[in-house]
C-alpha cells in the first residue's frame, strides 16, 4: 500500500489538483494536504511553494479560494496546503473553540500534554511533510518557498526564521506577528507549551527576527479594513523589529480590503511572482 | 428601506464584491445575489455577465470558485450571479432532493401547482434582475452577455436563443443542451411544466436553435472527464443542430476536466474575454 492515499485529483489548469491522506508518524494519526502540480512537473522536478492556511481552515480552503493555481501553473511552481492540525483526535478540548485546537494548531510543537502527542505541526510542516513530498511528487526541495495567512502567515514567518536554510522566499497575508502580544497568542500559546514566556518567545516572528535573519526581502500585505489589525496583527510591531534588526521587509497596506481570501485572491499573484523570482534563480 | 439588503461587501481587485437579498415578485419570496462590481464602476456604468450556476449551487458558488473577479476587474465587467432558485419555499418536495425544486429551478417558468407560485427563474433572471441592478447598480444593460454551468448553462443557452435582443454574448461550461433527452431534464422539465413536451421543449437548447439563431458565436466548453458526459450533457447533439440551423458554435473539448469548479477556473478567462469582445463593441 501506498504511503498516501489519493482522496482526488482534478485537472486544473493543465496540472493535476489533488488531495491526500496519509499517517503521520510526526503528529500520531492522520493528516490532511492538498498539493497541486503545475503542467511543468510532468516532466522535471519543480520548485514547491507551502501556503499555510488560518484558524478554521483546512487543506481546502486556500485550495478553493486563493486562486492560485493559474499563476503556479504559468510560473511551474508545485503549490502544498498542510491542514492547519490533526483532526478528529479525540482529546478533550480539541474541538468547539475556533481559536485553539483542531483547525488552531498554531504551527507549534506542543510540549504540554496531551496536546503534545498529536499537535506538533512545526515539525510536521518544516520535515515530515517535505520528506513524504520528496518520495511521492516531483519536487525541488532545494527550490522551496512559504506563505501564509493568519495563524499561517505567523506559521510561514516563524517557520523560515527558525529554517533559513530550508526556503528560499517567504511572504505573508495579515500574518499574526506577535502572538507573545496579542489575544489569539496569549490564549493558545500558554497550552501548548506552557507557562514559561521563553518558549512562546520561540514562535513570536517579533522575537525571532532579532536573533535571526532571513536572506532576502520578506512580502507581506495587509488590508487596512481587516477587522483584526489593530489587536491581533499589528504589523507595525513586525515593522519596527525588522527595521530595528536589519530584515529586509515589504510590508504593503492595501486600504479597503480585509481579512478575508477575497483580500488574498486579490494579490496572490504577486506573492507566487514573489518566490518564483527567488525559486527559479 | 431600499429594495436591496446588503448581506456583504468586500473589496477584491480593486472592486466591490457583494452579497444581497430582496424580495421578489416574480419568485413570490426572497431572493439572493452576488454582484462584482470592478473598479471602472465607481466611475461609468459598466456593461455585465450574468453567469447561472448548476445543480446544488447558490449565488456564493462561482462567486468563490471561479476565480471570475480578477479578468472582470481587468475588462470592466459587472459579473451578476443569481441564486439558482427560491429558497425556504416551505413547498413539500422542494427540498431534499438534488435535481429537482430548490436549488435546481433548471431556469424555467414553472407552470405546474405548486411550483409555479415561486419557480419561475427564467422570468427572474430575463427581467425581474435586470430592472433591479439597473436601479442599483452602475450597469449598461444595452452591453448584457450571458453565461452559464451545466444546469446554469442550459438556462444561458435557453435564454440567450429566447430572447437574443437582450445580450450581445452567450457561453457555457458543460451544459445541458438537450434536457427533453436526458435523465436530468425528464425528471425536471415534467413537474415544473407539465406532461406536454411541446412545453418542455420551450427550454431545450437544442429545439430552440433550430427556430431562434444567436447574432454572433457561442462558446462552450467542455470537460471530457465530466462523470456527466455522456448520459447527460451531450454536446454533440447541440453541435448537429447548430450546424443544421447555421448557428454559429465553438464548441470545445478539453482531455482529462471534469465537472468542477477548478475546470470553470481554468477556462473562466476565456469566457470573459469572449463576452468582453461583444460587451466592448
């Protein structure tokens, strides 16, 4: 039997859009993605770009709703949406809460139990994910780029800050910037890993980029009428910290749109412009 | 209290994406909408496509899905998409099958009781809709096209060829084209229109393009991988009879789309840019 188990795949764009299941041995049951293959990749291995989605959101949902698929397609860019946690794990707690647990797995690995058995999505994403993707898709992990909204915008940012190495670009829609700061942070964080602010401290972007620094300049837009800029984004804090230690940072603000994926389908095509420009080189 | 309530508005491509309600007359009830509004209309009026959507969809469907904003905001289009048919009609049978009554009006004016007090979306969609967005929204109705899916592509190819004075441009993904020979349509057509098949073939693309002709090309496209293929789309039919009739017909066939969404997508700009050619002229 196969590692991944094939739930669809559609042509779209003259690539393949699928989705998969398989059994995560990082996270301790059955995880989710969605990958899609430009016309490119049925002939050499391409590029692959992570788009990591927000509270509430599957493999789905950028999937649907981003639209972009046309521009990988042009641009020979493999496009992957991870789950944004395990499902249906059955702890209790995990389900009922938008802004914590299943569909809330902020990018972390939990260290506090039971959380810590199963939502451990930063290991997930930054090294089982791209090993199952090595073995079954025709990808360039050397050539790897991260975006994300939201919660994912926080996963994509942490994520290439703590991994430099690992990706080339990284880009960001209304990303949580500092949830050491911020309601959605203080809520999550303490239960996933505990009361000591050093080990939230390991996935505020805020407090990463101080000590870390990513090669290249890092994209990120923001809608000027997203209902949750001015207490849970705060992209000036990221602004100021970027400034402060040296990060190369294009932050736009984009007045009238908001947090929704009518905001991201608006400007994604830039994003995959973006890494394509640092994937390709 | 205006005529219209607006449910949403977001910005997306430098438009205005919104979702409204009112009460209409001719459906006898509430009626849902989407209208895209691109950036050219806060300044003109702008000419439109209609696009009716398929079997179990509603107004958000292709709103979402079809990626249909960014050429329309490129070509100065308002795209207007209907809901696909009266909805919490309380009429018993109305509700809890897929092909037939909400959500599957097949856009005919029924005629049978009790369906025709409320199913009658092809009057709606010819002229209850149009009089409204004229009232409200920036729109040049002379400069009209029409286009549909599957269900929603049978109702613009019927109402484009019924009433051709109306709209400049006409295309279709998979559509229906011949319902008094399919499974879909001998199922529909006889509750809401009655056991005469002279009535039902009032709403066969296929019977009306051998009396009406459409001035200017229709566009169709269609998936070869379509699960509906062959029992109940049959291009080919509407293919013969437009060569019979002298109307004039690009049909094409693309290897390996299905029904979905992402084949819409992948072919949605295609279709814009045929209307926008008419619209523009």
């Amino acid at each position: 039997m196969s590692e991944i188990e094939i739930v669809a795949e559609q042509r779209s764009f003259g690539g393949v859009q699928g989705f998969y299941r398989h059994v995560s041995e990082t996270c301790g049951g059955p995880m989710r993605f969605a990958v899609y293959q430009p016309p490119q990749a049925a002939t050499r291995a391409c590029p692959v770009l992570y788009f990591l989605a927000g509270l509430t959101c599957t493999e789905e949902t950028a999937t649907i709703k981003a639209g972009a698929q046309r521009m990988a397609a042009e641009l020979g860019l493999v496009l992957v949406m991870p789950d944004t946690s395990p499902r249906d794990t059955g702890i209790g707690g995990a389900t009922g809460d938008w802004e914590f647990g299943e569909g809330a797995g902020f990018y972390v690995d939990a260290t506090v139990a039971p959380w810590s058995a199963r939502f451990r999505m930063h290991s997930y994403v930054v090294d089982e994910l791209p090993a199952l993707l090595a073995r079954q898709f025709p990808v360039d992990l050397a050539r790897s780029g991260i975006c994300g909204h939201s919660m994912g915008g926080h996963g994509a940012l942490t994520i290439a800050l703590k991994h430099p190495q690992r990706y080339r670009s990284v880009s960001a829609f209304a990303p949580i910037v500092a949830p050491t700061q911020v309601p959605w942070g203080h809520k999550a964080l303490p239960r996933y890993l505990g009361d000591d602010p050093a080990a939230w401290a390991a996935y505020d972007a805020c407090e990463l980029v101080r000590e870390h620094s990513f090669d290249g300049e890092i994209l990120i837009d923001q809608g000027e009428a997203d209902k949750f800029l001015a207490e849970q984004l705060r992209p000036e804090l990221f602004d100021q910290a970027c400034a402060e230690s040296g990060q190369a940072l294009r932050l736009r603000r984009h007045a009238g749109y908001d947090h929704s994926y009518y905001f991201i389908a608006s400007f994604i095509e830039d994003h995959l412009r973006h890494h394509a420009r640092a994937l390709e080189a």
